[in-house]
C-alpha cells in the first residue's frame, strides 16, 4: 500500500500545510481519501502531486472535528460519485472548552443535510472494500477520552463530554501486519492499537499512521504513552498534525528510528 500525506501541519517549499489531516491511499485496486483537513488545500497539493480526486473510490471521515472534514465539500465536487464513510454518531454539535468559552470546532452547519445522499453511516466494524475495515472505539477507550479531552458535544439535555464515539480507525490488512489509520487518536494511541488488535487476534501491528493529540500534554503524560506504544509491538509510527513538535521529540527519543515525521507530499510505502 501507498499512503501520500495531502494536509498535514509541516508543509515543505512546494506544498503549503495547515492545522488539520488529508491521506491519499491506494491499496490494491482501491483508492480511498482519509479526511480533507480544514480547506480545499488538500486539492491544491494533490493536483501538484499529479493525484486526480476524481479517482478516489471513496473517502472516509476519521472523526467529526472542522480541521478533518471541512474540506470535504470540495472533494464531493470535484468527485461526484464517491461515497463519505462516516462514524453514526457523527453531528454537527462538537465544542472545545478554551479559556470558559465553548469554541465551535464541529462539521460545517448544514453540510450532514446537504450531502446526506452522499454518506453512508457506520455502526460498529464496516468492512468498506476488500481487506479494508473501519474499527470503532471500545467502551473503555470512549470513557478514558473522554475524561481525558476538555471537549463537550451540545446536545438536548445540554452539555455532555465528549466521548469519541464519532471516532474510527482505518484499518488495511497486509502481509506483513496491520496498518492502522487514526487522525487524532483522541481515544488514545495505544488503546487504539489494543482495540485493533483485539478486532483481529493473532495479527501483529505493522503500522500505526496519524496524529495522537499530545500537543496540549506533559512530558510525563507524553513519556508514558509511548512506553504504553512500545508495549503493543507496534512495528513503525509515522505522525504528526496534534501530536505537536514536542510531542514527536520525546516520541523519537524514546522509540528512536521507528517514529517517522508526517509532512505534506510524504509518501509512505508499507
């Protein structure tokens, strides 16, 4: 498989970058958009990088926040076929609590009616194409983030924590291992790699791809996570987007070679 990064922070001379994640994976004969961060960058980059979105066979949605997903009405323009794979609890109703304010960080108002005859919604493992599957967050991990995340969804009854539950993982099946796909990991990193693994007992962890929310966390916190990651097996990690500069430096000085750094036009091939 081959995973070509279209949006990630760090952009390089020819590729601008952004706060937000956009993955361009081809897997067999399959062609599958993983988010489209917070504009229509991503597009711009993957015309540079001679990628026609217009091929994609469909895209999938990681989770319901603006930086993932609010690009994504220019991919459903210029793709008029494809199919948006997202979460069921998916809503527009997701807020960060920052400096006693509830900021707006959720799905464009409008954009789940607009292109509802466009998105297909999973409940529990889809499997959307051949060795291709969407893993949901256990029980657990939903209630660790969302003690974890100052995040709240606004709902009938009012403000409640922000479980995740609207958060998958993208998972493809090699030779060689798993591939896990999850953009901000709010669940946890290595809850995630646990609930995987889990999902398919026996089968060791290749890779883990995306970004794991520590920009916001403490060394301690930070240190601790990534034993917890050595502890799964996991073989590689490529990250960047929330896990922030700092986090990916303790990140490296614990794992060594094994972590490799996101940036816009990278191409990972696994």
């Amino acid at each position: 498989m081959r995973a070509t990064v279209l949006t990630d922070n760090t952009g390089n001379n020819e590729l601008a970058g952004e706060w937000g994640l956009s993955f361009y994976i081809e897997y067999r004969d399959q062609k599958i958009l993983l988010d489209a961060g917070q504009s229509g960058l991503f597009a711009e980059n993957a015309e540079k990088l001679g990628i026609n979105l217009a091929d994609v066979d469909y895209a999938v949605l990681s989770h319901a926040h603006y930086d993932h997903v609010d690009g994504m009405p220019v991919f459903l323009e210029k793709n008029r076929t494809a199919k948006l794979y997202i979460k069921k609890p998916c809503g527009e109703n997701c807020y960060d609590l920052k400096e006693g304010r509830m900021k707006y960080i959720g799905i464009m108002k409008g954009f789940l009616e607009k292109y509802k005859d466009r998105i297909v919604y999973v409940s529990g493992e889809c499997r959307p194409g051949s060795g291709i599957w969407l893993i949901p967050h256990s029980r657990q991990t939903m209630e660790e983030a969302g003690e974890r995340e100052h995040m709240y969804l606004k709902e009938e009854s009012g403000w409640v924590p922000d479980c995740f539950a609207h958060e998958q993982s993208l998972v493809f099946e090699e030779e060689s291992g798993l591939v896990v796909f999850n953009s901000c990991s709010h669940g946890g990193a290595a809850n995630i790699i646990s609930e995987v693994s889990a999902a398919f007992p026996g089968r060791k962890i290749r890779a883990m791809i995306g970004g794991f929310h520590l920009y916001n966390k403490s060394e301690q916190y930070v240190r601790a996570l990534t034993e917890k990651l050595r502890a799964t097996g996991v073989e590689e990690i490529y990250t960047g987007h929330c896990t922030g500069e700092e986090g990916y430096r303790i990140m490296r000085d614990v794992l060594g070679n094994m972590v490799h750094p996101l940036e816009v036009g990278l191409r990972i091939v696994l």
